[in-house]
C-alpha cells in the first residue's frame, strides 16, 4: 500500500514527533513517502531511512489577517500542487496530511472525495472562528477520513465539520526507548548536570536545606500561553512557600515564532523569565530548551506536570507514564481519557496553581502512593498506548479507505 505522508512544516513539535514515531511501527504492506518543507523534519525522516520529497511549506496561522492569510492561501496552493503531482508519482492510494494545514493542502490535492484516499490527522482545536469553520468545512468535503488524536479532539471536530466521518487513534509511545530498566534514575538526575537560568545554578543531585534530595518538577512541551507554564511556576512558589524544597525543568522552546502565528509564543517566553525573577525562583527554575534526552529527563524526574489550558492528547503525558512518573495533568483535553485520578496521578483544572501546588504536595508527602502511580502509570500505557497499537490503528483505517474507494471505483 502506498501511501504519501504530508506534513506542512519542517519544525519538530509534538505532531511530527507523533509521525516519525508512526513511520518507524509501519508494517511492511506499507510504502511511505513523506512531503515535507526541507528542515529538520526531512532530515530525521531520512536518518530512518524512509524517503522524503520537498514541498513549500506554509507558517500561516488559521486566523483571518489581511497580510497573512492570502500569502498562506497561495503558498497552500503551490503545496497542493507539488503533492498532486508527488501522489501520482508514488502511486498513491492514500494521502495522510498530518495536521489540519496539511489536511488543506491534501483537500485542495485531492479535490472531493476520491482516489487516492485522504486521510486527515486533527492534533488540535482551534478557536472559534469564521476560518476555523470555512477550514473544517473544506476538511469535511475532501477528507475520507478526519482522524483525531484523542475522543476529545473528535468531539471538537464533530461540532465544526459536520457529516465527516471521524476515528480515534490515541498517540503511542515507544515503550523500549522510554522504559526506566534502562535508564538509571540515579545517572539520569546527575546527568542534568547544572541548569541553569541566568547566572543561577542547580545540581540534580544537590541535597535541599533539610539534607534531602530536591523534588524535580517538569514541563515537558513548546514554551506557549496555552502550554501553561505560567502556572506551573506559580505552584512552585507556592510549594517553596510551604517549605517543599523543589526545583522546576521547563524543557521545550517557543517553537512557532513567525508573524503569522496566531500566539506570540516569543512574548510569553520573556514574561515567563519575569515571573521567575518576580517571585524570586531564580535558583529553582531551569529553562533547559529542546533536548534530545527526554527520557533521561523524564526518568529524573519526581513528577511530570503537563498544565494546558487546553490539551487535545498529551504525549508528554504518555512518556512521563512509561517512565514510572506520576503526572499532574489538566482536566481540560486528552489527559483525562489517559490518566484516572488518583491511581496513575492527579487531574487538576487549568489555571489554578494552588490546586497544582497541592496535587505535589501530596505526592511528596507520600513516596509509596507517588511509586505506585508511577508503576500503574507504565502499565496503563502498556495496555494502550504503544506505538505498534496506534501504527495497527492507523493502518486498519487506510485498509478501510482504500477498500471503500475500490468499491466506489
């Protein structure tokens, strides 16, 4: 089965990361192609050995901006034309854009419904809008299939593109790179090294005032308002003010800087920096940027916080929980169809830091209890978030797209 892997951007963020990880589980019925902007992206697609076509890539935000929006309209077009022409060459018998912009640049491709099969992959809920309508209209026309992340993703996507027909396939985790036999804990947070935020320095192994180890929190994830680090760094002032000596990771970076982008993610950098400085967690917040080693930095940790306002899935969430760490998750999304509160962590609403500042606070005061949700927390993913589940997922659906179009054929 052939099939032409459409993705919008060269950046890596948790979608692409979602790919690459879908792409190294295909059976081998499957032939892939991947179109994607030249970048990183391609480059990571090559090292697995897959083969990668370049195609113009767009930065353009779903929100109407009189600039923006028609130089995206037209770099869409010039895409859709390239995977036109990149589908007959591979044979194409299914197209997977892999988000809701590639899912425009397949639709414009593909036309109505038709060989080659497409299939869109929604990894997001945008906000209402007059675009966001005309967008998910267009999807529901063209696409076979709109196939969500998570059941709340899918009930997003019903309401906004009605009559399409919608699937679940809940993101997988590679359970042998994220499994903590392999990673010593111990190694992990000496690992660390010093992080550092401006001139201020912290040691993993270092011990706190009282002679013991440091309780590390992280957020793992692009450094954005709708992330919710704010909160996070709001809950560790409030865990120092109640004597919890803890130390804060924030790994990830503003991932999406261009002037099209509907938030401006650089702005919320810097008044993140200034909530540290103004709270006084100089020395207990570290901005550690991308890293490759997340599940080093995953397995040093105590617990993994993931705030969003909004999270359609979670894929933090997923790794931290193959790890053996309990998660303190937001209510609001995905999460919630990943984590049961109170067995392998807590589910706390966004925006609420005393409520995040509590859920570790009891985790700290009971190490049993926080072990146990770690251990529940891999078995849970076992049982249903690997990514051999998701790829078989996946494939059942394009199996079930083609058969469909050779019938109406």
């Amino acid at each position: 089965m052939n099939v032409l892997y459409v993705n919008h951007t060269a950046t890596v963020s948790g979608g692409e990361r979602s790919l690459l990880q879908l792409l190294g589980a295909l059976p081998g019925e499957v032939n892939p192609l991947v179109a994607t902007p030249e970048g990183r992206l391609a480059e990571e697609v090559r090292r697995m050995g897959v083969p990668v076509a370049t195609i113009t890539g767009t930065a353009g935000s779903l929100r109407p901006h009189p600039l923006h929006t028609p130089k995206a309209v037209a770099e869409m077009a010039l895409a859709a034309r390239q995977v036109r022409r990149l589908a007959a060459r591979h044979g194409a018998q299914v197209i997977h854009a892999n988000s809701i912009r590639a899912g425009l640049v397949s639709g414009l491709a593909c036309g109505r419904r038709s060989r080659p099969a497409n299939v869109v992959h929604i990894r997001d809920c945008l906000p209402a809008g007059s675009l966001t309508s005309a967008t998910m209209r267009l999807l529901a026309a063209t696409a076979d299939v709109l196939l969500a992340n998570s059941h709340y993703t899918a009930r997003w996507a019903a309401g906004v593109a009605r009559n399409a027909r919608i699937e679940v396939a809940h993101n997988g985790v590679d359970v042998e790179r994220f499994d903590p036999a392999h990673i010593d804990r111990d190694v992990a947070r000496a690992g660390l090294g010093p992080c550092r935020q401006g001139a201020a320095g912290f040691r993993a192994t270092a011990p706190g005032a009282d002679g013991q180890r440091r309780v590390l929190l992280g957020v793992v994830g692009q450094l954005s308002p709708w992330k919710g680090q704010d909160t996070a760094i709001g809950a560790l002032a409030l865990l120092r003010d109640q004597g919890v000596d803890a130390h804060l990771l924030l790994v990830g970076s503003a991932v999406f800087v261009a002037p099209s982008t509907r938030l401006d993610n650089e702005a919320y950098v810097a008044r993140l920096h200034d909530l540290v400085t103004r709270l006084g967690l100089g020395d207990r917040v570290s901005f550690l940027g991308e890293r490759s080693d997340v599940p080093e930095i995953m397995r040093a940790l105590d617990v993994l916080l993931s705030p969003s306002v909004q999270e359609p899935f979670g894929r933090a969430v997923i790794e931290a929980m193959a790890m053996e760490v309990p998660v303190i998750a937001t209510t609001v999304g995905g999460p919630a169809e990943i984590v049961t509160d109170g067995v392998q962590g807590y589910l706390r609403p966004p925006g609420e830091p005393r409520a995040w500042a509590q859920a570790v606070a009891m985790l700290v005061a009971d190490p049993e209890l926080a072990a146990d949700m770690g251990r529940r927390g891999r078995e849970r993913v076992l049982e249903a978030f690997t990514t051999e589940q998701h790829a078989r997922v996946v494939v059942d659906i394009y199996r079930q797209v083609v058969g469909d179009a050779g019938g109406a054929a």
